[in-house]
C-alpha cells in the first residue's frame, strides 16, 4: 500500500471582507428578580474533626472561644534494645515520662503577647465528628452532654505559656498520672483538651506529638519514641446566629443554594436590534455567566482571619436537599479567592463566581436522556471545612443582591457561500 | 497548518478530494475551478481537449477509445502561493489529488470510470475587533475557515466509430461537502475565562452532470477534440444540526474545443479553448460575489523526439489564460500560466506504452482587483496499462 503525506497551510485571506458577518458580543447584568429565585442558607455539612488546622482561642474579638481536642495514636506495644549483644523487643516497659508538642502557624495566629496554654485529661467518652461545645457525643439517637460542664470542662494537668516572640512551639510536660489514662487504645474517654486561658488570644495549630520516655525492664536505658494524633475536633461557643443574607463556609458549613432561571432579555438595544426581544439566549451564545455577591461583614466571632475561597457547583437533586450530590465544580476546584478583610473592616467587595458552563447547561435543556438540566446553584466553600470562620454575603433585597452577569455572542446563522 | 495522509489505497474508494486548497481565490463564489487534467496537458497549457494519443481525461471522454489495454491515471498536484493585497501578503501551500481515472476495454469500446474535482472552496481567515467588557478594552478574535470541495464521480463508454474518429459519453454524480466555521475567541485583561462562540454549517452536495465528446484526425495532421458538459442543479444540502438553509445552484453548460497539429516531425502545436456562462449563478450566491461568463484558452508545443537513457521523454511547453467565474462586485478575476514539463517512458511493449509519467511545472498569476497571488504548480500524473 502506497502513501503519500502532506504538509498543508490553507490559504488566509488579507481582510475580512471575504468573512461571515462579524456577531455581536455584548455584555448583560441582570438583577437577582430577573434570574434567580428560592434562597437557601443551609448548614451542618461537614465536621470540625475535619479542619485543616485546628486552633485555640479565647474571646477572640470579643466573642469566640474555640478548644482543641485531641485522641493520640496508640502507644508503642514495646522498645527494642540490646541486651548482651542481642537486640530483643521488650514489651515489659513503663512509660515514665511523655511531652506533648504542639507546633502553631505563627502567620495565622493572633497573639497579643505570650498566650497562657492549659491541657487536660479527658474523662469521658467522646466522638471526633461529633463533639461540640455542649456535647461529648452527639448523634442520632445519642447525644451526650459534657459531664464537666460545656467546652469539655476538664482539671488541668498541665500548664505553659507561649511566647511568639521566641519560638513557634510549645512543650507541655505530663505526669505519668495523665499518661497512664492515655495507654489503653480500647478506651474511648482518652484524649486531651487544650485551652488558652488569655483574651484575645487565636492560636492555629499546625502540629502535635506526643514524646514518651520509655523504661526497659531488661536494659538500664530510656528510650525515646514519639506518637502523633489518632483524632482531632474543635469545639467552639458560641454557636453563629441565624444567617442574614448568605452565607458560606464555617464548620460545620453552610452552603447559599439559589434557583436560576433561564434569563429572558430585553435588552440592550443592540441585541434587541439584532434579535429582537425578549430574547432568551442559547446555551452557545453564552461566552461567559458569572454570580457577582456582595461581600458583608461577617458576625464578630466568625469573621475570617485568612483569605477564603468560595466555590459554585450544581445542585444534581434539589427534592434530595440537604444532602443532595453536587456537580463539578464551576472554578475547576480553585475557588474565588476573598480577602478576610472583605468580611470584616472593609465590606461591600464584589466577587465574581463564574458560573458559564452551569448556564450552558441550563439553557441547553434536557439531555439526552431527557432529564432536565439542573437548575439550582449552591455557593459553598471551596474546601469544607476550611475554617471556623465564614463568609457572608448581601441577599436578595439586599444593596449589594446577588447579579448574574453575562458576556453574550450572537450571530447569524452560517450560510452557504 | 494541518497535516493529513492519504492512502492510496483509500483513494481508489473515493471521490478525488483535495487535501488542502491552493488558492485564496476558493473563498469567492462557489469557489476555484479545478482542471482534472494530467501532467501532460498542463505541461501544454491545454484545457484537456484536443490532444493526441489515448487518455483518461473527464474534459475529453473520446479519447479513452484510442485505448487499447486497460489501464489507470493518478493526478497529484502540489502548489506554493502567495496572495498580496495592500503590501499585505501571504504564503500558503497544498496538494491535491484531482484526478483518479481508469479504463477497460469491454464490447467493442472502453469503459471508464472517473473520479473528479471540480471546485475548490477551502480557505481561512481572521479577523480582530475591539470590545469592551467590563469597562475594560478587549479583542476579540474570529477565526473563520471554510473546508470544502465540489467533486464527481463518472462512469462513461467511449468508442471508435471509424478509425479515425471515436465518441464518448460520461454520466456522472456530483458529491462533496462544504463546512463553515466561526470561532470568536475573547482574551481578557482580567482573569475572566470567556469561552469561544462557536457558529457552524456543513452541506453536502449532489447533482449530475453528463459529458459528451468527439474526437478525430483530419487530413492525417490535425488532431481534433470536442466536448460538451452538462449539469444537472447543484444542490447544496445543509447537514440536520445547520441552521443555513439548504441552497441550489444553476451550473452553466461547458463547451471545449481542441486540436493539435505536427508541425514536423516529432514537434506538436495544441490549442485549446474552453467556455461556460456562469453568470446564473450570481443570483444563487449569498455572499454577494459576481459570477460571469468564463472564456478560457491555450496553446502549446510538444516535442515527442526527446529520450532520456534511451527511453522516450517528450519535452512541453505551454501558455494558458483563463478568465475565473467567481469575483467580487465590479472585479474581473484571471489566472495567466506558463508551464513546462516533460514525460518519461517507464515501460513499453512494442508500441504500446505501459507505464509512464508526465510532470509538468507551471508559475501562474491570479489577478482580481487589488489582489494578487502568484504560485508555483507541479503536476505529476502516473499511467499505467496492462495490469
């Protein structure tokens, strides 16, 4: 079989006078009465065992107290050592000693100067993902309050004070007393809980460790070993207000759900001209859609300490909400990044969502399996949970309401030459 | 730039496709006139009428009589162009395969069978506009590009009807396809990911056409060649998901008229001339292009003595000029060529040539207007016979 391969370059006409009519690109907002209907603020998604970083605080801006409560992995079963030339495995140990190190994010932190730090022994049983403030346990059908007293109330074992200006950690020393509730993996009650007893004060936690001093029974020798977190929570007071307007993010988070309707235009002239009006676009003449939202101040406790990224996906089954799947993300996972600053001293920053491959979807109609398009939108943290704090934005009725803004390109239809 | 292969083996099951367009000129009207002519009338400047000797040309069916075995061509076709306009000027290159024919002798004549160009609409184009979006300047890009061909496929008889005189007939169906595209890409100066607009159609073509000629020796010195094609309506039928509707076209009848002569021996004189009102179509035209009446002629010498390592290498030279049917309002458009080229004699058996080729290299000019684009033209046939 023969073959023959060629290098081709079409010919490119000089001007454009040989070229379709030029389409029309036009820029469109919308007011929230013209798109968008049925706000929902929900909440209760995700735990705080799952925060990225845990954090301490004590009326942080004047309100928020948060506590860090943590499980360790289970303690070494033995050390090894060398006894008469031979390294053998010693089960037959006594834990005289341990530290607990905990390591903060100096950039996150907010210390108004050396920050007081108490830890102490849990006595109860507890679960990760579900304690809170007022509850050690708190599931369906279980809900147990703290024994102590609200925010796992405990004696404390140990004591420090960080100082920022010095170094990044802190160590706190533990008595065999406190270390020895700590060695049975079967019990549930283990854990510790870690509190700042100084106003003001926000620490983030970006490690902790337990280092144990371990006694040989068969060598004259300590041994060393170090064990890292079996679980984590934050238990915070007090728990947020009602939204006002919308709200995303937090912990447990809260996800702003909106139905959008097919926009119907009536302008601007120029399209109307072209098209004539109302016009409902299709879902290829949509080159760009995007929710523009209002930042507002969030609620002293929870304004944000860090920049936050907020996210816009698809409501799969709106009749499943709240636990309804959500589609792909429409800023490809990254968010819209927010300044803190935008919902504490400085409100009233606009930030764009893109939502253009939602729209396309919307105006393009039922597929091919004739389910219709999902047509409701939720504004949720890119990540959750990301932060105890969360973002608030102006709602519908609002000065700064929510606005869809599109960038639209129609043309004629191509035609034979 | 694209990059496409061809099989041959693929070829021989399909219409001729050209793989790439040659000319800016395919973006006027219904686009550029494709010659499905060999090497060796291009190296004539010829129309591919009026030439001597057996031939599988869709211009000249008469002459596929004088064949005495079967036997096939391929056509290919490479070109090099550049087109200016306003200092502005452009360089583009393709090849095209015009021409895949092949005969049989069957019940006193030759059957053939024809796969042809015809037209060639491919081109592209882009153009910038400023907007503004946001508040801020923006270009916007639009990419246009138009791929399409007008191609046929025929079957024909020819035979002799006296020994110096043969008739053929070709009856054939047009196909091809013609895609648009618009693409509007919109680049931000912030982070904003404006997706392209995207404006499409796709037709496909159908039609036949017939092609009758003649050819004959008078007084033993002239070779003599008529013929005549006739057109059904071109239709042009947009594809379901095309919101341009369908079109029709009106194909004018196209008249040939050729003849060659020895001057002495083993030196050639040709000529030919070619006509086809294509003003009708003007009116079937949406983009506002004219289309007039084509008058098209050329003349040639052949000097048949030439060898090359004792085989027979006849040495061509040509001239053509052709008026193009399609122009903008109030343009006359032509396309003057000079060519030369040569054959070679691979096989033959007695008188009979079983293989061979014809190469001819032409530098032409196409003028409409402010626009000029001047090219370079190689055409290769390959002939074999006896298989």
């Amino acid at each position: 079989m023969a073959a023959v391969a060629c290098q081709e370059q079409s010919p490119t006409a000089l001007d454009d006078s040989s070229l379709p009519d030029e389409p029309l690109t036009l820029e469109v907002e919308l007011p929230w009465s013209q798109f968008g209907s049925n706000l929902q603020v929900l909440g209760g998604y995700s735990s705080a065992a799952g925060l990225p970083l845990p954090l301490v605080t004590r009326a942080y801006l004047g309100a928020l107290e948060a506590r860090t409560l943590m499980r360790f992995d289970t303690f070494p079963p033995g050390v090894r050592v060398v006894v008469d030339g031979v390294t053998v495995t010693d089960t037959d140990v006594t834990y005289v000693a341990a530290f607990l190190s905990v390591g903060f994010d100096t950039v996150r932190s907010v210390a108004p100067g050396p920050v007081a730090l108490e830890i102490g022994g849990l006595q109860e049983e507890w679960q990760a993902r579900s304690a809170s403030w007022s509850f050690a346990i708190d599931t369906v059908g279980d809900q147990r309050a703290w024994s102590g007293g609200a925010g796992a109330t405990v004696p404390t074992s140990s004591s420090v004070t960080w100082d920022p200006a010095f170094a990044d950690s802190v160590t706190f020393p533990l008595d065999s007393a406190t270390i020895a509730t700590w060695i049975d993996p079967a019990d549930r009650t283990r854990g510790a809980n870690m509190l700042t007893t100084t106003d003001g004060a926000l620490l983030v936690l970006n490690r902790a460790s337990l280092r144990l001093a371990i006694r040989s029974s068969l060598a004259d020798s300590i041994v060393e070993d170090t064990i890292g977190l079996l679980d984590r929570t934050v238990i915070y007071d007090p728990p947020p207000a009602a939204p006002a307007g919308m709200r995303v993010g937090g912990v447990p988070a809260w996800r702003s759900l909106l139905e959008v309707i097919p926009p119907q235009l009536v302008g601007p002239p120029e399209l109307c001209a072209a098209l004539g009006c109302p016009f409902t676009p299709e879902a290829g003449q949509i080159s760009y859609a995007a929710v523009r939202l209002t930042t507002q101040t969030s609620e002293a406790a929870y304004q944000p300490f860090d920049t936050l990224r907020i996210d816009a996906r698809s409501v799969l089954s709106p009749a499943a909400l709240p636990k309804s799947p959500l589609g792909n993300s429409q800023t490809s996972g990254l968010g819209a990044a927010v300044p803190p600053e935008a919902f504490g001293s400085a409100p009233g920053v606009s930030v764009e969502l893109p939502i253009t491959t939602f729209m396309r979807t919307l105006l393009g109609g039922p597929d091919a399996s004739g389910n219709p398009p999902p047509g409701t939108l939720a504004v949720l943290s890119a990540s959750e949970p990301s932060s105890l704090p969360f973002a608030s934005f102006d709602g519908p009725g609002d000065p700064g309401e929510p606005v869809l803004r599109m960038i639209l390109t129609v043309g004629t239809s191509q035609v034979l030459p | 730039m694209r990059y496409r292969a061809l099989a041959l083996a693929l070829a021989l099951s399909a219409s001729a496709q050209p793989l790439a367009a040659q000319s800016l000129f395919g973006s006027v009207g219904l686009g550029l006139p494709v010659d499905a002519v060999d090497g060796r009338a291009r190296a004539l400047g010829n129309l591919g009428i009026g030439l001597s000797g057996a031939a599988l040309l869709p211009s000249n069916p008469a002459a596929a009589a004088r064949a005495v075995l079967p036997n096939g061509v391929l056509v290919a076709q490479p070109s090099w162009a550049d087109a200016s306009s306003g200092g502005e000027t452009n360089y583009f290159k393709g090849t095209r395969f015009p021409l895949l024919a092949a005969a049989y002798p069957v019940f006193g004549g030759v059957a053939t069978i024809h796969f042809t160009s015809h037209l060639d609409q491919d081109f592209a184009g882009v153009r910038e506009v400023g907007l503004t979006l946001g508040g801020q300047p923006v270009v916007a890009r639009d990419s246009f590009f138009q791929d399409g061909t007008l191609s046929s496929m025929n079957v024909g008889f020819a035979r002799r009807i006296s020994g110096e005189t043969s008739v053929g007939l070709t009856v054939g169906r047009y196909t091809g396809t013609v895609d648009r595209a618009l693409t509007r890409t919109i680049s931000g100066s912030d982070s904003t990911v404006v997706q392209p607009y995207l404006s499409t159609g796709s037709w496909s073509y159908s039609g036949y056409l017939v092609t009758a000629g003649v050819a004959t020796r008078l007084l033993e010195l002239v070779e003599v060649g008529a013929s005549a094609t006739w057109s059904t309506e071109l239709d042009a039928e947009a594809s379901s998901d095309t919101a341009g509707g369908d079109g029709s076209y009106n194909l004018p009848l196209q008249l040939r008229l050729g003849a060659s002569a020895d001057l002495a021996p083993g030196l050639a004189l040709s000529a030919s001339v070619a006509r086809a009102d294509w003003s009708s179509v003007s009116d079937d035209l949406n983009s506002g292009a004219e289309a007039n009446g084509v008058l098209a002629y050329g003349v040639g010498l052949e000097l048949s003595q030439a060898r090359v390592f004792g085989r027979a290498a006849p040495i061509r030279l040509g001239w053509r000029r052709s008026d193009l049917p399609f122009a903008s309002a109030g343009e006359d458009a032509s396309e003057r060529i000079f060519a030369g080229g040569f054959g070679l004699v691979l096989a033959q058996g007695g008188e009979v040539v079983l293989a061979n080729v014809d190469l001819a290299l032409e530098r032409g000019r196409r003028v409409a207007g402010s626009l000029t684009e001047n090219f370079w033209r190689a055409t290769l046939s390959v002939k074999a016979a006896g298989l």
